[in-house]
C-alpha cells in the first residue's frame, strides 16, 4: 500500500466495547496499516439484544473512538449484522480479531465474508491478545461505578432499548450474585441470555427469615435486605411493596428507595391483612377503593426527588375474580394518577385472561409498561409474553422453591444414613463454594 495515495483504502472495524484496553488497540493499530477507519460503533439497542446494557451510551462511546488516531469516521452499526453499513461503504477491508472465529459471532463473521466477497473486499484478522478478559474488565468496573443513581436509572434505560426484560427473584447475596453471573449462550450460539434485573420478593424475603408473608417483615429489615444484595451486586433491582403500606408512610419509603438505588417499587390494590394472591379466591381478597389506591400513587409520585424511579400499580382484580373489565378500569385511575406502569396478575393456568387482558389494554395504552408474573401460567415463553406487550416478566420465587426441596433431601439423607458421603454427589464441592464468591478486588 501507498500511504501517499490521495485516496487511501477504507478499512471497517466494528467495536461495542466502552472499556478500551490493549486488544482493541492492537486491531485499530493494525487497521492504520491499510488504510483510514471508518468505526461501525453498535447502538445501545444492539449490545443490550445480545449482552448486557453498555456501560456508557453511544454518544460517550462515539466521542472514545472519534478521538482515535487513524479514524475518520464513526457511523452508528444498529444491529449485530454489518450488512446494511458494508453495502453502503463499500470498504476495501474489514479487521477484526480472530477470536470470532467460532461461538456467538461465526455466523456474523461468514456473513461479513460474503457481503465483502460482493465487490472484492478482504477480511483481516489479528490474533487475540491473551492476557485480557473484556468480560471481567467490564465486570469490575460494573461493581465500582454501580453508584445509586446510575443503579437507579438503570431499568428506565432497559426498558427502551430490550422488547422485554427478564427478572429473576434474589432474596439475599448469594442468590443475588446467581442473578448477577447465571448466562448461557442460546441453542444457536449467537446470543448470550442472561437476567436483565433482579426482583426482591416480599414472599420470598419473608420465607428466607422464616416469616409468613403477611407484611410482617418491616422496611428495615427488608432494607438490610436490599443492601446485602446491592454490596455484591451491580443490577437493577424491583422491590415487591406489597400494599405500600400507609399513604403517609409510603411517600417516605419512596424517597428511602430512591436514595438506596432501586429502580422501582410494585405496589397491589389491596387492603387487610395481606393474602398471597396465589391462593386466589380460596381466601379472602380485599380490592382496596381505586381512587384511595390511586392517591397512594400520586402521593408516592409526588414524594420523588427523580425521574428515574418507577412506581407500578399491581392490579389484583383476576386474583379477587373481578374479572378483566375491572382490571381495565383499575389500570386507567392508576395511570392518570401517575403510574409508571402496571402489573397484571393472575393464577389462572391457561393464561386466557391474561391474553385477554394484554389485548385490550395494549389497544389503549400501548406505550404504558406493562410486567407479567407467570408463575401460574408458565406454560407462556418470554418470546409469546411479550408479542402480547409484555414488557418485564419477573421469575418471582423459583430459586427459593428450587432450594428449599434441595436443602430438605440433603437433610433428611443425612439423617437416613447416619452420615454426610450419600449428600456429596447432589452438593458443591467445598473447593467451588470458596471459590465463586467474588473476592471484590
């Protein structure tokens, strides 16, 4: 190559990254030597389909890689497919490191090959630099900026890039760090899956205390819970409030929350000695007067130091069999009160009224967020909860159901045999238990 030339070759280089380190150095260093960068910088909705939100948005990523010596230009990569940008720029060359070569980016990789075989474009590669994990540089760094207000802020910037964000329920550290680590690559191996938040469940927190879920766990105790997870932790959390208490109580709560970092509260139009909406109409489900429930919203609302923490109104009308139209009407109060968005239940297992109930709302308030629980219904994937305009659907309790039967067999083994040899091929080896913790450096 010439570097006289007056037009010199274009060379592609796609980057997601908002952690620079010496690997994607070595590629840019690499594309100066053939000639100027054009950056292909993902959006922020294309990392969230695939990985976890960015670190930084696109327009602090795009000032990182405009100031790059050697690049030209930065243009916006909207999907993981370079296709659109390739046929447009037409470059001479696209470099990238090798390690894409096999998992969740082949087949990106041979589509780019096929696109650049169109006009006679090459493929560089450079060979990976060993020594650096992106993965838990970006891990480190999640930990140490996961201050309160970027923790806070975190589901509403969710909530506009991803169709639908998956929830699991975490109930102290350590199944608050399942939620944080648990990701598997899709049967295609082009996407990594993992839980977007975490849910703390005023079930389950009671359960773990070895409480009755009657709202008999106070705030205090359910706010050491919050930042026992919170210290070992860096996603955004959704807190079950059950009623919200008292209207003068609950506006406070709502400023502690918000100080802490949580993301949002789920508050349920009922009153009375709490009953686990799971049991349905096999006890008694008392719908609290909507225009009371929607003055504890707006009161809750009004209490806000933010913008960025959320308020939704569960809506127990299927639970209390009242049926979808007063589900509907419910859901209108609560939203002119100032409802960030609402979350409809039901233990009915075809999961008909919920279809039903996602239809008709959707026709009316199709840009409200709108959270699912099938735990009834869980016969219904993500992908069909949110085609019906699901937008979070929240795992609520399975990592205690799960433990506890684990937990009881391992026990009653022991007994049985007089000894712990027969619990060793269902436990962790002591070594692992030592070891996944994360040290915190």
């Amino acid at each position: 190559m010439n570097s006289t030339d007056e037009q010199r070759p274009t060379v592609y280089i796609a980057m997601s990254a908002d952690v620079i380190h010496a690997g994607h150095m070595n590629v840019v260093e690499a594309g100066r030597q053939y000639g100027d960068i054009v950056i292909g910088l993902l959006s922020d909705e294309a990392i969230a389909s695939y990985k976890r939100m960015p670190l930084l948005s696109y327009d602090e990523r795009e000032k990182i890689f405009t100031n790059l010596k050697g690049v030209v230009k930065v243009v916006r990569q909207n999907t993981l497919d370079y296709t659109q940008n390739l046929e447009e720029l037409r470059p001479n060359y696209v470099v990238h490191g090798d390690d894409w070569r096999s998992g969740i980016q082949s087949e990106v990789r041979e589509k780019v090959i096929e696109t650049l075989d169109q006009w006679g474009g090459t493929l560089i590669e450079i060979p990976y630099t060993s020594g650096i994990s992106c993965t838990n540089l970006e891990k480190k760094l999640r930990m140490t900026t996961s201050t309160p207000d970027k923790r806070r802020a975190a589901l509403r910037e969710l909530l506009k890039l991803k169709k639908s964000i998956r929830v699991m329920e975490a109930s102290n550290g350590l199944t608050g760090i399942l939620v944080e680590e648990t990701s598997i690559e899709d049967a295609g191996g082009q996407q990594v899956k993992e839980f977007d938040a975490m849910w703390i469940s005023s079930l389950c927190d009671s359960s773990w205390k070895g409480k009755p879920d009657i709202e008999l766990v106070d705030l205090t105790s359910r706010i050491n819970t919050i930042n026992e997870i919170m210290e070992v932790t860096s996603k955004p959390i959704i807190l079950d409030g059950d009623t919200g208490g008292k209207v003068e109580h609950f506006v406070f709560n709502v400023r502690t929350l918000e100080r802490l970092g949580v993301s949002a509260i789920i508050v349920e139009d009922k009153r009375g000695l709490k009953q686990n909406s799971l049991f349905g109409t096999d006890v008694e489900q008392t719908l609290e007067d909507p225009q009371e429930f929607a003055h504890k919203i707006r009161s809750g609302k009004q209490a806000q130091v933010t913008r960025d923490f959320m308020i939704f109104a569960r809506l127990e009308s299927l639970i209390a069999g009242q049926g979808v139209d007063d589900a509907l009407m419910r859901a209108e109060v609560y939203i002119d009160a100032g409802a960030d968005g609402i979350m409809i239940h039901s233990k009915h297992k075809d999961g008909e009224e919920i279809k039903e109930f996602m239809n008709r709302f959707n026709a009316k308030y199709p840009t409200v967020p709108v959270i699912v629980v099938p735990t009834s219904y869980n016969h219904m994937t993500e992908d069909e909860l949110a085609d019906l305009g699901a937008n979070i659907v929240i795992y609520a309790n399975h990592l205690l159901r799960t433990a506890y039967p684990a937990m009881q067999t391992a026990a009653k083994k022991i007994l049985e045999c007089g000894r712990s040899l027969e619990v060793d091929e269902m436990a962790m080896p002591i070594k692992e238990v030592l070891t996944f913790i994360p040290a915190g450096d």
